[in-house]
C-alpha cells in the first residue's frame, strides 16, 4: 500500500482525518462537548454518503486514490473530485464554526492532533 501524497499537506491532512473520525464514530470520544457534537452532527449531515466513504478511504484508512478508487469499484478521477467537494464542504463548515466561535474551535479542533 503506498502512502497518499495530500495536496493540502499532512497538518490539513490529520485535521481532516480528526473530524472524520468524530464524524464517523463520535461515540469514542465522550469528551466531546454540545459544541463539538453539534459540529460532528453538521458536518454528517453536509456530506454526501459518497464523499464520506471516499474520504474515510483518503485520510482514515490513508488509502491513495488509487488504492480507494479499486476498493471502491470507481474511477480514480472520480475518488478525486468527490474528495474535492468534501474538502470543500468541510472547509465551508469550518469557516463558518471559526466564525460563531473562533476561539474554541481553534483550542477545541484545529489544535488537536489525530490519534
């Protein structure tokens, strides 16, 4: 398995990978708080099932795109841009969140490491 080169570089990589994990399984972290589940919940609800599945495979499972397009039976262009639009999607939330609350999020999320 190669490693996946982020076109973001690896810090938006790792944050990425963070709330995807929250996304996925908020229930592993019960130190999350009303603000954050709210984000986790927002963040489910925006995403297309497509665009979860392909980027859980991106920066979860740190699958290429290559590698994700063949396990997920699609094209590997289409791996790309459906990552595209989750990124994008994900950034607009972000922005959003930051200007709500900009202090918390950025002690909260953007600080964090992935684990």
């Amino acid at each position: 398995m190669s490693r996946p080169v982020y076109r973001r570089g690896e810090p938006y990589a790792q944050k990425t990978a963070h709330l995807l994990r929250h996304m996925v399984h908020p229930e592993l972290d019960p130190a999350l708080d009303q603000y954050q589940l709210a984000l986790v919940k927002e963040l489910r609800d925006k995403l297309t099932p497509r665009e979860t599945e392909c980027m859980v495979h991106y920066y979860l499972l740190r699958e290429s795109m290559r590698e994700a397009a063949l396990r997920l039976g699609i094209n590997i262009s289409t791996v790309s841009r459906t990552v595209e639009r989750g990124e994008a999607k994900l950034d607009s939330l972000l922005k959003l969140a930051a200007s709500i609350s900009p202090i918390r999020l950025n002690q909260d999320w953007s600080d964090r490491r992935a684990s």
